[in-house]
C-alpha cells in the first residue's frame, strides 16, 4: 500500500494548523513602536504607485531621517506593507507622519499620530503573517530532507510555537521576511551541496535562486548576512573536505 498521499496529506494539514494558529493572533498581538516605523516606511510603495522614482532616490543620509531608514531597515516588508494595504482596500488611509520616537512616551507618540490606525495595521501584520508561514513550511521541509518526517514535525512545532518567534511572526516586522528568505537560502545551498556531492553539474538556475534568495534576504534586514554566511558555508566547507581527501591533496 502506497501511503505517501496520505503522509503529505498530514504534514499539509500540520502545517495548516500551524499556520492558522500564527494567523489567529495576528490582530491581538501587543503594539510596538517598530511597528509604526515599517508602515511609515511603506509610504515608498505608494511613490512607486505614482511613478515619483526620484523621490526615492538617495543621494545622502546625513540629515535625511527617510533616507537613512530607508537603507537601515531594507525594502521587502515595507513593500509587502504597501501592497497588502492596496489589496486590503486601505491604501488611502492616512500613515503615520514619521517613525516611532522611543524617547517619548506612548501617550506622546499617540498624540501625534505615531499609533498605526488599526485598519492599516492589520495587513501589514497579515503581511508579516504570511511571510512566517512562509518559513514555517520551508522549516518543514528542510528538517523532512536531513531528518525525516519525526525531525520535521518537532522542528516546526517548536519553531512555530516559539514564544519570540510567534510574537514577532504576528506583528508589523520584519522578521517573518528575514526567516522565510534566510531559510530558503539554506534550502537552495543544501541542494547546491548535495548536487555537487553526488558528481552532478550544477545548474545555473540552482545559482541564480541562491544568488535571489540571498539578496532578498538582505534586503529584509541586514542580520541576514548570517543565513548567507551559513549557505556559504554549506557549499564551500563539504568542497574543501573532498578536495583533501583527493589523491594529492594537503
């Protein structure tokens, strides 16, 4: 008896599970102030809308606050933001007019406008949202590949469940991104190594994902560079061990 349809049918409905609980508490997730900085960094999804491309341009961030966030905190999820916004039917709600101001007060920042109005907040948390469910499912498959269905299951259960991760994964941030993009990056370097130990050539397309993924990676946040450090590793490190153990080598 075959029984792969039914497994998949499993892990598919255990990842669902997993994926409806992270959703389930998007909206109830407690506020934080980086919250109102991605949303106000979402306004450049809107410039784009209006073809305003040299508002976008940076030609320096010495006194130019935009600008400086623009490169600090990178371009994935704020897009994601702006487009969940449109898709929602909120593009024309009004944004917060700057970033969070961690030296005032809540009550301070809420006077000025610095509390995201929930009708703009809640697709941006969908957004966010969906990139860790993202995650979860790449998670998923890169502990079935090295460990197996037992492996799989614990790893996203506690990966998913992970009190930090879920936290964050609900709310207007980044971090759903950085993981789901980082964790590909390491999907597509497993592949790249495992290729590559079996004697095969690699295909350009394989090199072009990793090269995408990085990027994307990065330019979710800059702590990315970690994911990529880790893939580079995946690939580079299993080529040297050959190559000492190759008639010939040191």
């Amino acid at each position: 008896m075959n029984l792969r349809p039914l497994l998949r049918l499993i892990d598919s409905l255990w990842l669902l599970a997993l994926i409806a609980y992270l959703i389930a508490g998007a909206a109830a997730a407690p506020f934080h102030g980086d919250e109102t900085t991605y949303v106000f960094a979402s306004a450049d999804f809107d410039r784009v809308l209006r073809g305003e491309w040299g508002a976008l341009r940076i030609e320096t961030i010495e006194g130019d606050r935009v600008a400086y966030e623009r490169l600090l905190n990178g371009a994935v999820y704020p897009y994601a933001v702006g487009a969940a916004r449109y898709a929602a039917g909120v593009g024309s709600e009004p944004l917060p007019p700057r970033n969070w101001v961690w030296t005032l007060s809540f009550d301070d920042n809420l006077l000025w406008g610095g509390v995201v109005l929930p009708s703009v907040l809640l697709p941006a948390r969908l957004a966010a949202a969906a990139f860790m469910a993202g995650a979860i499912i790449v998670l998923f498959g890169l502990a079935l590949r090295f460990g197996g269905r037992p492996t799989a299951y614990a790893a996203s259960v506690l990966f998913a469940l992970n009190p930090i991760i879920l936290l964050q994964g609900r709310r207007a941030l980044p971090e759903g991104a950085l993981l789901l993009f980082g964790l590909l990056t390491l999907w597509i370097a497993a592949g790249i190594a495992r290729q590559r130990e079996l004697g095969h050539r690699d295909g350009l397309g394989r090199w072009i994902a990793l090269i995408l993924a990085g990027a994307l990676t990065l330019c979710s946040k800059q702590s990315g560079a970690l994911f990529i450090a880790a893939a580079f590793g995946w690939i580079v490190v299993p080529e040297l061990l050959r190559t000492r153990r190759l008639p010939g080598g040191m």
